[in-house]
C-alpha cells in the first residue's frame, strides 16, 4: 500500500464521514467497536490511512450501511491506495510535492499561474537542468540536476498520455520570457518549445504582459486541480522558498481559484500570446 495520503483515501474518508456522523459514533467509540485503535479510525476519515480489509469490513459493519452504501465503500476502498511505481524518484521526493504528483497524475484539467519561471510541465530538459543547478548548492552538483530533469520529463508525460491527456491551461507572467536561464541556445530551444506545446490541443498558454499591471497571484507558482468525478472537489498547491504547500480547505481552494480567474481575465488572447512569445525568441536569436 501506498504510504501517507492519497486522493483515493482522502475521498473514502470524505465518503464515510457523514455515516460516522449519523451513527452517533464518536471515532473513539468507533474504534472500540472494532477493536482497533482511535489513531487508526481518526487516520481512515482523514484519509491518511487505509486499514486491512477485514478491519475495514468491521468499520462497515459497525456503521450499518445499507448494501448500496457498502458497495460503494467497497468501490472506494479498491482504489484509493494510488500506485506511485510510474512517477519517477517518487520516493526521494519531499512528502508534500509527492502528493501533489499523486493527485496531478489522477486530475484531468490543471490550471497554473507562474510569474517566476516558465512552468515545469512546460520546461524543455535543457532549462529544467539550468534551474536545477541554479537553485542547489554546488556540492550537490549535477546528480541533483539530472535528476530534477528526469522527474520532470516524467510529469511532462500526463500531456502526452494517448488517452485522456491532462488539459493544461498555464498563465505565463511575460517577465518569465525575459529571465535567462541557461543561456541564449537553452532559451531558443525553449521558445521553440513552447509554440509547439500550445499547438496541442490539450495545451492554452496565455502571457501575462508587462502592461497589464499587478494580479493576485505574484509571489510564487499557483496550481488548481480538476479531477474527472462530479463529486470530487478541486485542489490547490502553491509553492514558496520553504517548498510546496497542498492547500485543502474548500473555502481556500476557492479564493486561490479566484485568483486564478482573475489573471486570466488579464491575460493575452492565446494567438497574441504566442506572438509575444515568438518575439522574445526573435530578441534572443539577434542578441546573442
């Protein structure tokens, strides 16, 4: 099983929860029916754990849901222990970037905002090396570049997926066209890039420009999750100097996804955008 929280068991405890509440089972009550522990029925609702099924058939019992209940639980309970074998170094990853590569590869539309650097799903392998080694210490050196490259063409793949693509949708601040990383040779093949992913019909990527003004969203990435079930809310995750943070409480969600909204009402048309970026590409082949 996988370790830690996952979208399948935050959306089992989600699941449960109303039933635990309508039984008048405190979780401490729960658990001495079962005979299991508080933590380990606390864990379930919260989505961090997912018992052994025999444990998990007891809860069921104990809560006394209809057959129709119970099968869908069962459902849940199948697939909520996500398989992180396909995502590269998951393993090395920080725990919270890890959860949001569990929940991105299961969503199927992705909203970003970037005003720092190109985004990651984005990036060519060339920029995503420069960033890498720009932004650790020497003494870690290229093992930590390479391998920041490898993870990230490994989340690049959810836009090539043969079925069901993740739909991007990236807002780039047009300051991000202006910042050389990596050298003139690396930003070229990158503007490149960038044209041919917006030729996907999966891929929108829309400039922020300069003239525009301030937006809400100015201090670091921003990413909003959509996922395919009707019931299964959107998520956020943000980024800062001290790493990632997985943004859960539906009112925050929706307050970043405002902010979202927002920039997008000031962003360029998609064709002026790549426009602007075609240009910054121009300056770069004449100034180098």
């Amino acid at each position: 099983m996988a370790i830690g929280t996952t979208r399948g068991k935050r959306r089992l405890g989600r699941y449960l929860r109303p039933f635990v509440e309508a039984s008048g089972l405190t979780p401490d009550q729960l658990a001495a029916t079962v005979r299991t522990s508080p933590q380990t029925v606390k864990r379930l609702l919260k989505g961090d754990n997912l018992p052994g099924f025999h444990l998990f058939s007891a809860v069921l019992a104990a809560l006394r849901l209809s057959n129709g209940d119970k099968l869908r639980a069962l459902e849940l309970y199948e697939v909520a222990d996500a398989d992180i074998s396909t995502i590269e170094h998951a393993g090395s990853l920080q725990p919270k970037y890890r959860r949001f590569r569990l929940d991105e590869s299961e969503a199927a539309v992705e909203r970003v905002i970037d005003a720092v650097v190109i985004t990651g799903l984005l990036q060519t392998e060339a920029y995503a090396k420069a960033l890498a080694l720009a932004n650790r210490p020497a003494w870690k050196g290229r093992w930590d570049a390479e391998t920041s490259a490898a993870e990230r063409k490994n989340r690049q793949s959810l836009l090539l997926r043969p079925t069901n693509p993740l739909r991007l949708h990236a807002l780039l601040d047009e300051r991000v066209l202006d910042l050389m990383v990596g050298g003139p040779d690396v930003m070229i093949e990158q503007f490149h890039h960038l044209v041919a992913m917006a030729e996907r019909g999966n891929v929108d990527i829309q400039i922020l420009p300069k003239h525009a003004g301030p937006y809400g969203a100015m201090s670091g990435p921003l990413f909003l999750l959509g996922f395919p079930e009707d019931d299964e809310p959107d998520s956020a995750y943000v980024e800062s100097l001290l790493g990632g943070h997985v943004v859960e409480k539906d009112e925050d969600v929706a307050m970043l996804s405002a902010v979202w909204d927002g920039a997008h009402r000031m962003a360029l048309p998609a064709d002026e955008s790549i426009t602007v970026i075609e240009a910054a590409r121009a300056r770069v082949e004449r100034d180098r």
